[in-house]
C-alpha cells in the first residue's frame, strides 16, 4: 500500500483531504459537497431556507439536483498549489474532531468514502504528503513528548504515572464491562445500545509529541473535545521498549499477539460506526506490558486506521478507537516528568494555539 492510498484508506486522512479540497475549492465545490452530506447522511439535519422556502420537498429537489460529478470535477479544478502546512493543520483538527465511534459516520465522511469522491481526492493527498509540514506522521515516538492538562489552570498537580496496577484495573473493568454487556445487551446490533467505545489504554500515562508548528499534537487535535481555549503542557522523558504503531496492519498485529475480547461491549457502537457486524478485539493492554514498556501510534497510522474496522483474522476485527495521533501510552510506568510547563491559549481568529504569556 503506496503511502498516498495509505491517507485515502482511512476515513478520517479522507475526510482531512476533503477539507482540505473544500478549502481551496470554489463555491460549486462547497456548495455541492453541503448538499451530497445532506443525502448521504444517516442522520440529516433540518435545513433553514434564506431567501427561499425550505420545505421538505424543496430541500429533496436541491440534493436531487446535485450530482456527484459537480463535486469531483470541482475537486479536480481545485488549485493544489494554494494547499500549505497551515491550511492542512486546520483541515487535520477538523478531522479529528468529526470522529465518531458511537453513532453512524456524519454526511461528509460518508461521500468522502464513496469510491469517485477517493478517486479524485488522489491529488489532494499528493500534495498534502508532498509538504514537509508533514513528515511528522509518519515518525516513531519523538523528544520532547508532553502531557497535558486542560483548562486555565493556576497550579498543576504531578502527573500521576500508572504502570501495570493501573493496567490491571484497567482490565478488570474491561471484563467486567464486557461480561455485563453479554448478560444485558441484546445481540442484535441495530438495538439502541451504547457502552464504552473506545480501545486506549486506561490509568496510565498518555503523551505526545509537537506537530509542524511546535504544539503539542494532543492540543491542536483532539477526539471528542470540549471546545477547550487553554491547556498547560508538562514535558515528559519517557524510556524502554516501545512498540510503533504505523499502519492498521500493526494494530491488527497487537490483536492477534494479545487478544481481549470485548465483543459485546462494543457490538452496538462499533456496528454503528464502521457498519460490521461480528467478533471485536482490542489489545489486551496489560498482556502488552509484559514486552513492552509503552505503545505510540503514529498521526499516518491514525489517519489510515482509525473510524473503521481492521480486520484481525477471518472472524475478528478492531477499531483503533479514542486515540489522538501521535499517542504514547506509558504501559510500564517508564516516564517522569521533566519539569517544564508551557501553557498554551487558543486563537480563536486564526483557529491556531499559542503560547500563553507567562505569569
């Protein structure tokens, strides 16, 4: 798998170029994409006309009136030369952002997998990969590694570093959640059911490296966020063993060599967002201590692999699932802190993080 298609295979480096071609497309390129979502979407919002009647059947002749081809041809007019680091910056953490494991994929994501939408989004990703901004993706776990703390914070605690008893409480909960999930969850997928949907680590220490810009990438893209405007960043130094994350195809390798079973924990939520129906797996975190002192998934390994179902064998599939990219999960307990805080405030003009001036 060429790296290019390697961005195009996962919904969310899909949809992180379709933001990106949205961007620097013209107004057909919007316009049309709005009214594809609108279609495609499992979930479609109401739509409130301006300087029109926006009834129902209004709204279905408008989605009816766009084609498919009116946004593929607008992608491929779209000047590639205007695609820089910042704008894809932006494109990335609006990707992040939209991930989602609990409910079906949103409009967007949905036509961003539509075979043509992928095809023409094929230059898109060139570009994108071609940008030194982005050589970052695909690095192995990288110095300084932060962790960070939310909110305008006057003092700040140590970090509390969890190794391996915090990982057996981990899976303690894990199987207990899945035990309660078969005894109380019907098997059907499509029922109204929800549990824990994601497969991180729990009760030990996450960090991250800097993105092109020299933020932590734990700020600038997060997963289900709160609309946070300031963090606090404590500089880690972390050592051991660390197992790299760079393609699906390694995380899927973690499932086979260290198994847990959670399918019926996450049954429901993850048929919702990956459409599969079947036997789940995630790495049993605390087996992978026993070889590894800490896990880091790449930001390309992100793009690619999570929102969607990884196969693992001919019966079993994962979902890299509540992640940020560039992750490090200290399984063993194998980091400190450094001693250096920076604390950062959003920009919300320039949808940018910056340093907040010092006390």
């Amino acid at each position: 798998m060429d790296d290019v298609f390697g961005i195009l295979a996962g919904p969310r480096g899909r949809r992180l170029c379709l933001e990106v071609a949205t961007e620097i497309g013209d107004d057909v390129c919007r316009e049309s994409l709005f009214w594809l979502s609108h279609k495609h979407a499992a979930h479609p919002g109401k739509i409130i006309g301006f300087g029109w009647k926006a009834t129902s059947k209004a709204v279905a002749e408008r989605a009816d009136a766009v084609h498919l081809s009116d946004l593929t041809d607008a992608i491929a007019a779209a000047d590639l030369t205007a695609i820089d680091g910042a704008l894809v910056a932006r494109a990335f953490a609006r990707s992040v952002g939209a991930a989602m494991y609990w409910q079906e994929p949103d409009g967007d994501d949905t036509v961003a997998g539509l075979p043509e939408v992928i095809e023409a989004l094929r230059p898109v990703a060139g570009a994108i990969d071609a940008l030194p901004e982005t050589a970052w993706w695909r690095a192995g776990v990288r110095s300084p590694q932060w962790a960070v703390e939310w909110g305008a914070l006057e003092s700040i605690g140590p970090v509390e570093v969890g190794g391996v008893e915090g990982l057996d409480l981990w899976r303690a909960e894990v199987v207990a959640g899945n035990e309660r999930a078969a005894a109380e969850r019907p098997d059907d997928p499509t029922s109204n059911w929800s549990g824990s949907w994601w497969s991180k680590p729990g009760h030990v220490v996450v960090t991250s490296g800097e993105d092109a810009d020299g933020v932590p990438a734990s700020i600038t893209m997060v997963e289900d966020g709160f609309g946070w405007t300031a963090a606090a960043a404590i500089r880690m130094g972390g050592a051991g063993r660390v197992f790299e994350i760079h393609t699906p195809d390694d995380w899927a390798e973690l499932c086979r060599a260290y198994p847990l079973d959670t399918t019926h924990e996450h049954r429901h939520d993850w048929f919702r967002a990956t459409g599969r129906d079947g036997a789940w797996v995630e790495p049993d975190w605390r087996a992978v201590a026993s070889d590894w002192d800490a896990v880091h998934l790449t930001a390309f390994a992100y793009l690619a692999g999570a929102t969607r179902a990884i196969p693992v064998d001919e019966v079993r599939a994962s979902v890299i699932a509540g992640w940020g990219p560039d992750a490090t999960y200290w399984l063993t307990g194998r980091v400190r802190e450094l001693g250096e805080i920076v604390r950062w405030r959003r920009d919300e003009q320039d949808e940018v993080w910056v340093r907040a001036a010092s006390d």
